[in-house]
C-alpha cells in the first residue's frame, strides 16, 4: 500500500470537515458630535461610547478580530473613517466569514434620497457621525439606503448589524414623568441632498439573507433612551444585552453558537422588562436558526435555583425614610438605582429607572405600604432570573396597546404559549402599590388548571384603583403549579417571599413572562 493510498481515506475526511469561518467586527460609538453646541437639535450623549467599549471587550471575550483600528470613538467617528474601517474589514475577511458592525449614536431622519424615493413616509433614516454638519451634508452621516447598498454588495460574507439608535425602528409611549437619560435622537434634518456618493439600494426591498440586522426599536418612531445599568454607567439596553449575548446567555441550546431565534428571544425579553415594555428590538430576518455568531465556548446556564439579587436601589429626595425597611440600599442621582422616591409634603411619589410613575401618592410615613413597593421590585428582579432561553417567550398583548388607561376603560390581554406543552397557566399582577392579586386559575369562575387552546384571551378586565405602574405576571408550566395556587392566594395582597414562590416551581418544567 502507498503512502498517498494509505492516507487517501483520512485525506477525504478532512475534506469533509467544515473549516471554522473567521469572525471580524467594526465597533463605533458616539458621545461627542462636533457641531452640537450650534445646532439646537443635536445633543452629545452620555453611553455611546460606554457601550462601545463594552461590546469591544465582548468581542474579544469572544475571540473575534477587532483591532483598534476599527474601534471608532467620538472624533475618530466620521463618515470617511467609518467607510475605510469598512473597506479594512472586507480586505481582511475571506468569503464565508462573518463581519460584525455595532453603532451606538444618533440616528437621524431627512427628506427621501433620490434617484430611490422608496420611503412610504418620504423620510430617509441615518447613522450620524461625529462630524454631521447639515450645511455639509455629504459627510457625517451614511442613509439607510446607502447601508444597504454596502451590505448588499458584500453577499460572500454572512453580516450581522447592531444598531443602538433612534429612527432604527421604534414605537412611542406617553411618559408619566420627564425621560430619564439622554436620548439618541439626532431628529429630521430637512437637508438639500446632493447624489449620494456610494452605491445605494432601497431599503424597501427584500431583506438580504446574509445580513442579521438587529435594531433597538421595532418601528420608527420611537425614542431610544440611554440608562444607568448594572456599572452604574450610561448605557443602550440593547449593548447591554447583546454583550450579555456574547458572554453566552443567549446560547439556550448549549452548541456554542447564537443562532438568530435565539438573539430574538433573549434580546426582545430582556431589553423589554428592562425597559418597562418602552422598548422592543428589532431583528431582521425572523426567528430562524441560522447561527450568526460562532462562541469560542457553550457557557450558557440555566436559571438558578436560588438566584442572587442585590437589594433595590432606592433614591430618596425630599422625604424621611421609615425605619425597618428591608432588601433596601440607599444611592445617589449619580448611581443605578431601582426606585426614586419624591416626597410632597405629607406624601411620597414613587418612580422607576425609566421614568414611569409607579404608584401616584404614598403616605411619608407608611412603612408598611415602602416595604410593599420595595417587594414587589424585588420580585420582579427574581422572576427575571428565571425566563429560560432553553424555551420559547411567552408572548403577552394588550388588546388596544401599550398606553395609559382611565379608571372605567376596559382592557384585555392575551397570552400566546411559549411551548405547546407548557399549558399550565398561572396568572397574577402586582399592583403599582405593591399589592398581589391572584388572577387564574379562579373557582368562581370554573377556570381550568390547563388551557386547551391558544392564544388564551383573559376577560375583560376594568380599571379599577390603586392605580400605577402594573406588572402582570405569565407562568405557564408542564404540571399545573397547585402549591403556587394556593401560596398566592393565601398571602394577597401580600407578596410572598419569593423563594417561597420559587419552590413552587421545583421538579417542573415553566417559563415566566412579564408585562409592565
């Protein structure tokens, strides 16, 4: 036997075997637009560039190659700077590897772009740079059609697109209280518009298959706002959450790969209960199981049995503090916190991190009804800990939106499985006061303890005090969770400890879901 004949077979083998695509990234992040001090609309922002440092570090985490070069801070963030460290990336790449790009910055709105005029709302939407100037308009910013010209014309290689900005897609919402946070928002810019200078195509064709694009909104309108996170830095929830992606959290079925299905999942439910449902990501194409970035390692765990949670950060402004209140530390304006409270006299308004107004008056000295607030927060944080990526989300609609109702209006939800064999349904809100109401399943009402078809439509329900910041609460279970049953219904309106209402839930198999 020769030596070629004898090795053929572990030759063709190797042929066989699939060779590990490589992965390159291109990180900008924006705090500082040059022109911002003369131009009334346009505002430096505060966590731009903390979420590209962030998702910089990431990457490496994540063995992908990002050299300095391509991380592009503040002055380094130009048009041209952005197009070369394109251009850089392609050279280096090899068809079949996959190129990352992260922009966290303004994003801007213009008059459509001839010769396309492709826009239903006749508006052109953009990534700003740190030089836009409107009376220069062919530098400082790159439209959306000119994105998709670049991405298209780079088909031999698979694309993922993280865009952490206003007019990425988006949805409003009415604010009980002034937003907290800058917003990144650079607005329409009514701009005479000379021929763009790169290839272009219409952003109102067929979505390109090799492209992932995920944005931080799921249409336009909408606002995205910065937020003091767990490093107690500004900071996008959606950078936030796909650094977490890349640190393995989102790898629900363990083969060291996030495949598309699954960054929809972890980031719709995270940056949504984050965010008190005021934002919702993006991704483009939908809920396949394509992978689209390679984990140097499956590091993925499943939710803890006994989570850790630190105590609720609270701020407290122009009140006295009732003594005894438990799971409670005291930070500053400056610090992440959880809960504000604003005293008025003889009564005390309570606000989220994001500015919503969670419950309208509480008495100054009510120890009692602080620590009912306080529990339902840290409740809150618990059951977050336990939505798991190896299942589906539960998907929970209001039947007329997300919006603020009048005492009298009525509203219905809808709930939508998460597994077709998870049908166990148990169902709660946690009142804007902190007070638990058991909702399903009700003897009264013969309700079933499983749900034969979904989605499940609750009744009708009416709006009744104490009125605030809600949060209705999804279990849904292999096994009917009886024990969680009758433990809710025992301590209403009280909230049990959650670790009583966790092991409930031991020895089954559930998914959680949260609607603020």
């Amino acid at each position: 036997m020769t030596y070629f004949t004898r090795f053929l077979p572990l030759l063709l083998l190797a042929w066989t075997i699939p060779v590990l695509a490589a992965q390159h990234a291109l990180v900008v992040g924006i705090n500082q637009y040059k022109h911002a001090n003369e131009l009334k609309k346009l505002t430096n922002l505060e966590g731009a560039v903390n979420d590209a440092k962030l998702l910089r570090d990431a990457l490496h985490d994540a063995q992908v190659q990002l050299p300095e070069r391509r991380v592009l801070l503040d002055a380094k963030a130009t048009r041209f700077a952005f197009i070369d460290a394109w251009k850089d990336m392609l050279e280096q790449a090899k068809p079949g590897d996959t190129l990352i790009v992260t922009f966290a910055g303004h994003g801007g709105q213009q008059p459509d772009t001839k010769p396309l005029d492709d826009e239903i709302d006749n508006k052109d939407e953009t990534l700003m740079f740190h030089d836009f100037n409107p009376n220069h308009p062919n530098q400082g910013r790159i439209t959306d059609d000119e994105l998709r010209g670049l991405l298209n014309r780079a088909g031999f290689y698979n694309i993922l697109l993280i865009v952490d900005a206003c007019h990425s897609s988006g949805l409003k919402r009415s604010m009980a209280a002034k937003p907290l946070g800058r917003v990144r928002s650079g607005g329409f810019w009514n701009l005479t518009l000379p021929l763009p200078t790169l290839p272009t195509e219409s952003d109102e064709d067929r979505f390109p298959e090799h492209v992932t694009m995920i944005t931080a909104v799921d249409n336009d309108i909408l606002q995205v706002r910065e937020e003091k996170l767990l490093d107690n830095k500004w900071h996008g929830a959606l950078s936030w959450y796909f650094a977490e992606a890349l640190h393995g959290k989102a790898d629900g079925n363990k083969n060291g790969y996030l495949e598309r299905n699954e960054l929809e999942r972890f980031l719709t439910e995270k940056v949504r209960t984050k965010t008190n449902n005021l934002q919702i990501p993006k991704l483009l194409p939908r809920s396949d199981t394509k992978s689209v970035v390679s984990l140097p390692k499956a590091t993925f765990e499943p939710p803890p049995l006994k989570p850790k949670v630190a105590d609720i950060a609270i701020i407290v402004e122009n009140a006295r503090v009732p003594s005894g209140l438990k799971n409670v530390r005291y930070v500053n304006q400056f610090q992440t916190f959880d809960l504000r409270f604003v005293g008025k006299n003889r009564y005390t308004e309570v606000f989220n991190n994001t500015g919503d107004k969670v419950i309208t008056t509480l008495p100054s000295d009510a120890l009692n009804l602080w620590q009912r607030v306080i529990d339902k927060e840290r409740l809150l944080k618990i059951l977050e800990t336990q939505f798991d990526m190896r299942l589906k989300p539960i998907k929970i609609t209001l039947h007329d939106g997300d919006k603020s109702y009048k005492e009298g209006e009525v509203q219905q939800f809808s709930i939508a499985p998460s597994d077709t064999n998870l049908n166990a349904l148990t169902l709660f809100n946690l009142a804007g006061n902190g007070e638990l109401q058991f909702l399903y399943p009700l003897i009264q009402y013969k309700d079933t303890l499983i749900v034969k078809q979904f989605p499940y439509k609750l009744p009708s329900m009416e709006v009744t005090l104490p009125f605030g910041g809600d949060d209705l609460i999804v279990v849904l279970c292999k096994k009917p969770a009886k024990g969680l049953h009758t433990l809710l219904k025992k301590n209403q309106p009280n909230i049990p400890a959650p670790e009583k209402i966790l092991k409930q839930l031991r020895g089954n198999t559930c998914q959680v879901g949260q609607y603020a």
